[in-house]
C-alpha cells in the first residue's frame, strides 16, 4: 500500500482552498517545553514507545495569513462532517479535497521541526486517510469533543484552528501516566485524579503540541458554553524496522471496539502490518509544572 495522491471519488474540490506558501503561510516557533515519557514513571514508554518523548508544549505552527486560510478551509469542509458515538462531529480524508492542507501536512520545514521534537525519523502516513483528521464542536453540550483514548498512529500534533482564548472548556488534556493505568482507573469506575491531568495552554489559532499518540492517553473535553471549536490532528508514521508500528492493531480487545462507553478508551483507525512496511470535571494542571525544558 502507498500514500494515494489522486482524490478518490467523491471527493471535490473546495472553493475556499489555496496553494500553500510556506513563505506566507508558516510562521514555525519552537516549544519551550518538552516531557519526556520517563516523567510519568519507569511504565509510562511501555514496550512501545518509539522514543523519549510524550508531549511538547505549545509551538507556533501558522502566520496570521495561514491561520485566516485553514480557518475559511475547514468552516468549508464542515459540511461533510460525521458523527459516532465517540466524535460527534468530525471529517476525514480532507488533504484529498485541499492542496493547502497537504501542503501544510508534507511541508518540509514542518518535518524537519517535528522529527527535531519527537526525536524519531517522522514521515507523512502511507494511509493518507490518516493524515488530517479534524474535530468539530458538539452541537450538544454534554458531549465531550472526544474522548479519552490512545491513537493508533505514532506522533501528532494537536493543532488549534479557532481562537481558544475565549472559549469556556472544550481544553485539550492528557493524562500524567501510563497509558494503561489511565485506563484501568477508567474502566474501574474511579476517574481520573484531577492532580494527573494536564491541559497545554495555546496562546492563540495556529499553535500546536506535538504528541506520541499511542503512548499518551488524551481526550477533548466537553465545552462549558456554545463555540465554535476546530482543531486539526495532524498523524505521522515512524519507520523503525525493529520497532511494530503502532497502526498495526489485533482485532480484539478495547482498541478497537467501534461501541464505547463514555470512560472507555477508543484508538483512532486502524490497518494490517502491511500498511506499515509497504513504506519504511475539574480544572486541569498546566503544563508548565509537568514538562523539562527543552535542550538548545
């Protein structure tokens, strides 16, 4: 299986897309931060992890230019959102429809800054499917924009499309440790402990964190108040020949149950081996207590 580059059919055109102009639409600036797996404790990397890293804090990834055009680019797409009982409203597939969100996807620069943060040889997913996936604001508030889960793709990023700083809720958070103990604690009926969650503070549209999905247990919560959420999951493949990837799933078990609970843990996607070698409630604490400096 190889990155499918033709639009498969169905899949359109968009009246508000542009060719992206890394000179006009990039504005990269390097997180402060960087949490290392080993903070959470000697189980947090389990057999898996593909290197040190957990999570950043906030980087800038878009200029104000670039900001304006995926914010006109995914108020378009929205009409071809979906819903399921874990995302309420979401879109997928969208590089497919839009020259700026490849792009921006596949951008050198970009790469080169996310391989440096994640410490691992990041590339685009062969899957494209994966690629970009965007998540919409519930039209019912008791939803949360998604829940907690574990990604089934190596490293994303968490990009804020609209303006966070006057939204009530609906913050991005991760849980302080393995992934599986989040889970246990989840499914036991116990919660997650408020002094274990943490939320990165993105000072406007345009900034990102850069995760290692399988490894970090995260969620969208729910918004306090009506408002026009976005954000993007930007997905990327680590080709380690002597590490599994982690798209390649069993077909058993919690990961990929398709009927969740709402303290249940969901993984996003899912492909064979083949996939993977065919190309090599309460306040949540802010990072800034949780993560290291970053070297440099």
């Amino acid at each position: 299986m190889s990155e499918t580059f033709v639009a498969p059919p169905g899949y359109g055109g968009l009246e508000s897309d542009v060719a992206w102009d890394p000179q006009r639409h990039l504005a990269l600036q390097a997180p402060e931060r960087v949490t290392l797996l080993g903070e959470w404790g000697p189980d947090a990397a389990g057999p898996s992890a593909l290197s040190p890293v957990a999570i950043t804090s906030a980087f800038r990834l878009l200029s104000d230019e670039g900001v304006v055009v995926l914010q006109a680019i995914c108020g378009e797409l929205e009409q071809y959102s979906v819903g399921d009982e874990r995302i309420a409203k979401k879109v997928r597939g969208s590089i497919y429809r839009s020259e700026f969100l490849r792009g921006m996807y596949e951008d050198a620069s970009v790469l080169a800054l996310l391989r440096e943060l994640a410490q691992a040889p990041l590339e685009p997913h062969p899957v494209s499917h994966h690629a970009i996936h965007i998540n919409y604001a519930p039209d019912d508030l008791a939803r949360n924009v998604d829940q907690w889960h574990r990604d089934v793709i190596s490293f994303d990023y968490v990009l804020m499309v609209s303006d966070p700083r006057p939204m009530r809720g609906g913050r991005f958070e991760y849980f302080l440790g393995p992934v599986e103990e989040g889970r246990e604690l989840l499914e036991s009926g116990a919660g997650l402990p408020p002094e274990r969650v943490a939320s990165p503070d993105f000072p406007g549209p345009g900034w990102a964190v850069l995760q290692q999905g399988h490894r970090v247990l995260h969620r969208a919560a729910r918004l306090e108040e009506r408002y026009p959420r976005i954000t993007i999951v930007g997905s990327y493949w680590t080709p380690l020949p002597e590490l599994d990837d982690p798209t390649d799933l069993p077909l058993t078990g919690w990961s990929t149950s398709r009927r969740q609970r709402p303290t249940s843990l969901g993984r996003r996607g899912s492909c064979r081996r083949s996939c993977a070698r065919s190309r090599r409630g309460s306040r949540p604490r802010r990072t800034r207590s949780t993560t290291r400096k970053r070297a440099g």
